[in-house]
C-alpha cells in the first residue's frame, strides 16, 4: 500500500558540484531524505517497471537511507532495486552496474572524500542511465522541485536484509542485493592486462595501496592482492568504516600522509596508490616521486594505447579548466582535440557519450575513461601498473622521460578552507569586476597577458554554464586560477590554482613551490587574499 505522507519543503537543498552535501545532523532531520529523494523521482519522468541501482560508501547514515530509498522506489513506481551488499559501492562501480544492466539511473550515497560519522558529512547524487552524475538541467529541476515539494510516497514495508545476496519483494517491487566487486573486477579484467601486471609482481615489483578505511577495501583486497598476486598487506587500511576510522578519506599530501612517508621511506615500495571515500579519486605515487593529478593524466594518455582495452588509441582527451595544461601537450603531439569543461566530472558525461573523449581528468585526483561515466580510482592505479608492467621502467624514470618530451607543468592547488562565505563570495566579486582591466598589468616580473571569467558552452547539448572561475594567463605560459569549491558543507573554500610551464629543455627537475613562489604571491596580491579573510596562508597545497 502506497502512502502517501504530506511535507514541506527545506530550502538548502540545491545539489553542488556532486549531488546534495551537508552534515549529516542536517540530513538527520525528519523528512529531509525523504524530500530530496521524492524531488529526484518527481523530476525523472517514466521509470515505472524499471530499474534503479543503489549504494553508497558505507559512511555514517548510509544504511538507513538506502532503507528509506527503497521503500521510496516501491512506492513511486520502479519494478527493481539493485543494491549492493551491506549498501556499499564504490561510485565507479555503481556506474558500471547502471550500465552493464540497463537501469533507469541510480542514487549514489556519498560525501567522497569529506569525512564520515555522526558530526560529519553525509550526501546523495542521482546519475543517469549512462552511468554519470545528472548533468545541470536535471540537478536544477530536482533543486525547484525541492522548493515546492508537499508530499512524499513510501511503503510501510520492513527493512530489506542488505547482508546476504539475493532476490527480496518489497510492496510488489524486487530488490536484488548484488557482489558490489564482481561485475567492476570483470570490466578491470577486459580493459587491462592482468597476465603482464602479474609477472611483474610476481618478479619482485612491490607495492602499496592505501584504501583509507573507505568504500575501495574491498575492490583492492580482490584486484590487487587475489587477481593480481600482491602480498597480504599490500593493501592498507582495507576495511571500509562508518566514520573511516576518523580520518579525512582524501587522497593527498596530508590526509593520506603515511602513504607518503612511506614512498620517501628507506624502504619505499615501487608504486603507492590510495583512493577518497567513494573510490572515484586516484593518488599517485613512485618510490621518492608524487606524480599530481594533472601529470598523472598527462602521462596515463601518452601510454594508455599500452593496456589492451585502449589498444586503439584515443578520441581525444578532457580535462576540468583548473586542471594543469600538461595535457594539452600530449593531446597536441597526438593529433587529438583537447576538450576544457568546468570543474565536475558531469561535464564529461556527453563528451564520453558523443565518442569525443575516451580519457578524462581533473586536479582533483580524479581519472577515468569512457568505461564507465565516474572518474575511478582503482581504474587509475591498474593502467599505472599496466605501463608500468610493458614499460619496465619506474615510475620516476617515466615522468622525466615525459616531461623530457613535453615539458613540464609545474603545478600546486592552494586552499584557503572554512571562510566566512560572505567575504569569499566579495573577493570573487572584486576580481571578476577587475578581469578586464588586468591584461596588460605587470606584478613583479609577472606581466598578465589575458584575463577572463570561464564558461563553458557543452559542444554536445549547448548548455552554457558560466561564471566558472577566473583565469589569468602570464607571459610565458604561467597562469592561475580562483574559483571557490562547490563541495564543502560549511563555510566556503577559496581554490587557488597555479601552474607555470617549463619547456624541454628548461629546469624539469625544481622544487614545486619554488618553481611556483612568484606566482603565489601575485595570486594574494591580485585576489587581495590576506586582505579579504585574513589568511597568510593556505590550509591545505595539493
Ligand atoms: C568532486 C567532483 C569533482 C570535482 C571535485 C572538486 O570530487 O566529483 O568533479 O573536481 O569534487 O570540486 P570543488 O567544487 O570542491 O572544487
Ligand atoms: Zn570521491
């Protein structure tokens, strides 16, 4: 029996760069899921009969949403629910299962690599039946539903058993609970070459993935380790926990710093990798050497052509705006358009749906490909490990043989975290009123040569989505970028974005914050950054 149970609406709940994120105190209030869910079905159109897949990465309050999202789907009208065991899966793996079986689309429950348990962040995203995040037009039609909403439909059904695989009845609906590592293990196994990463293991290669407690456990414990051959203990905090054992699951310098330490270590292991919260996002490293995000996709399609599922070669490459320009260089060298979106792994949705991009990726430690429409982690560190297995070589001996050929990017992302938002927003303003008179100007030895506001128009549907970010471009081929975060939960996050181009034959083996120390303080000057929240200094360099 259908009931249907009368609300009201909240007003906070505009999905951001990601779907919904907020605290999960704000998520704990009654009726609050229940709105955004009904919101997402109400704008979909006709799912009656079909199907929707559900999972999240095992954070605090996962259970219990997947429960009332199922009795939500019951009652609204989907004929099955795929669900994946204990309500977990990783979102690269959820896209695959949205793919592989035809489903209508799927909530993904995730606040990625922002921190999980009772004080901390909870989140919801809805992707589409091509696997990938909804793109603006449907993130804001659930946003107008959400401010209009007055009634919710549910069951009163009692919850699923999530623990055991299997086929369940609810309200006339069947849930089928799912292996949430099979079908994605089977897709790794046709992209790559398991045999060749084997052998190299098998020869003494060793290595180190660091799952930090979050939802790649268990993917990495069977890849990794069974398929692949490594050592017990190769992968490192594997158990997925509620809260991530407390920590912070982003991969990067800080939060994953013992990975770090151990890479730089007198014993380092030959590769070191880990993922976020979700399993989306990819950090590199090789003995002594961190490859960034933006170096890392450079590097990924200049040799993807070695793994077997890109044997063919690429249909061009994409890459968020504040994404250093390394891979424009290879996509040059190639002969391969170099798409430039707005920071969001959506924006690459049609792209990879057009046949435009096969390889994408983001400053945000995010990589994928047209295998399924997430940026995934695991994904990253198996086609490192391909290369690696053909190339014979290491890691650092890779990127200088790269950069040797195209140059270097030397590249930092500053963050200034927890603003007052209000004089986030002002020194925005302020800088987007100044673009138009800064090309020309000369900061130190720094002269701006072009300055602009970023907006994307999607060559695929036509969208237009602007006010994107700053840019300024300087002689030489420096640049740096301003745009504020849309994934925090409280406050704002100033984003500073500063790159500057070495050629072949320049310097390729500086210190990055060297390299980048001119550029950082013209960055506070023309943002007025001090001046504006007070901060000398960045929390976080990535
Ligand atoms: C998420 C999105 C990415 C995005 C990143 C940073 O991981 O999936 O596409 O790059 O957040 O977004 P932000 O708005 O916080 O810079
Ligand atoms: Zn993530």
């Amino acid at each position: 029996m259908t009931l249907t149970i009368t609300t009201s609406p909240f007003a906070d709940q505009k999905p951001g760069t990601s779907g919904l994120r907020k605290k999960v105190r704000v998520f704990q209030q009654p009726r609050y899921v229940e709105n955004f869910v009904q919101s997402v079905f109400d704008v979909l159109g006709d799912f009656r009969g079909k199907t929707l897949v559900l999972g999240g990465d095992g954070r605090f309050l996962n259970r219990e949403v997947i429960q009332t999202a199922i009795r939500m789907a019951a009652a609204n009208g989907f004929g099955r629910v795929l669900v994946g065991l204990g309500g977990i899966l990783s979102t690269p793996a959820a896209s695959n299962i949205i793919r592989k079986y035809g489903a209508f689309g799927g909530l993904i429950l995730s606040a990625s690599h922002n921190p999980g348990g009772p004080d901390e962040d909870f989140g919801i995203k809805y992707n589409i039946a091509n696997g990938g995040p909804a793109p603006e037009k449907i993130t804001q039609a659930i946003y107008l539903r959400s401010k209009v909403i007055d009634r919710y439909l549910t069951v009163d059904v009692p919850d699923v058993d999530l623990d055991n695989l299997g086929e369940f009845q609810v309200a006339g609906m069947t849930v089928t609970v799912i292996d949430p590592v099979v079908d994605y293990a089977e897709l790794m196994e046709q992209l790559f070459d398991f045999g060749a990463i084997r052998t190299l293991i098998a020869g003494g290669f060793r290595l180190s993935f660091d799952a930090m407690h979050a939802v790649t456990g268990p993917y990495a414990h069977e890849l990794l380790e069974r398929r692949l051959g490594a050592p017990p203990g190769t992968v490192v905090n594997g158990t997925p926990l509620p809260d991530f054992g407390g920590h912070h699951p982003d991969p990067n310098m800080v939060h994953a710093h013992e990975l770090f330490e151990r890479m730089f270590g007198t014993e380092a292991p030959d590769f070191g990798a880990a993922s976020d919260g979700d399993g989306d996002r990819n950090l590199i490293l090789g003995r002594n050497i961190f490859v960034t995000p933006s170096d890392s996709l450079a590097a990924l399609a200049a040799n993807i052509h070695l793994a077997p599922g890109y044997a063919g070669g690429l249909k061009g490459i994409a890459r968020s705006m504040p994404t250093s320009r390394a891979a424009d260089r290879v996509a040059h060298a190639l002969g391969l358009a170099l798409h430039e979106t707005p920071t969001g792994w959506k924006f690459f949705g049609n792209l990879l749906d057009a046949g435009m991009a096969t390889i994408c990726g983001e400053e945000s430690a995010g990589t994928g490909s047209d295998h399924v429409r997430e940026k995934d982690g695991l994904w990253a560190v198996l086609l490192w490990l391909n290369i690696l297995a053909v190339r014979r070589e290491s890691v650092a001996a890779i990127m200088a043989g790269h950069w040797a050929c195209f140059g270097r990017n030397y590249y930092a992302r500053h963050d200034y975290e927890g603003l007052e938002s209000t004089a986030a927003e002002k020194l925005v303003r302020e800088l987007r009123e100044n673009v138009p008179a800064l090309p020309g100007c000369t900061i130190g030895a720094l002269t701006i040569i072009e300055a602009d506001e970023f907006e994307y128009h999607d060559p695929v549907d036509k969208s237009l989505s602007q006010r994107q970010g700053v840019r300024l471009e300087f002689e030489g081929g420096a640049r740096v970028v301003f745009r504020l975060s849309g994934t925090g939960t409280s406050g704002a996050t100033l984003r500073v974005y500063l790159e500057r181009y070495e050629g072949p034959d320049g310097n390729l083996n500086a210190d990055t914050a060297e390299a980048l120390a001119d550029l950082v303080a013209a960055a506070n000057d023309l943002a007025g950054i001090t001046r504006h929240t007070g901060r000398k200094a960045p929390d976080v360099i990535t």
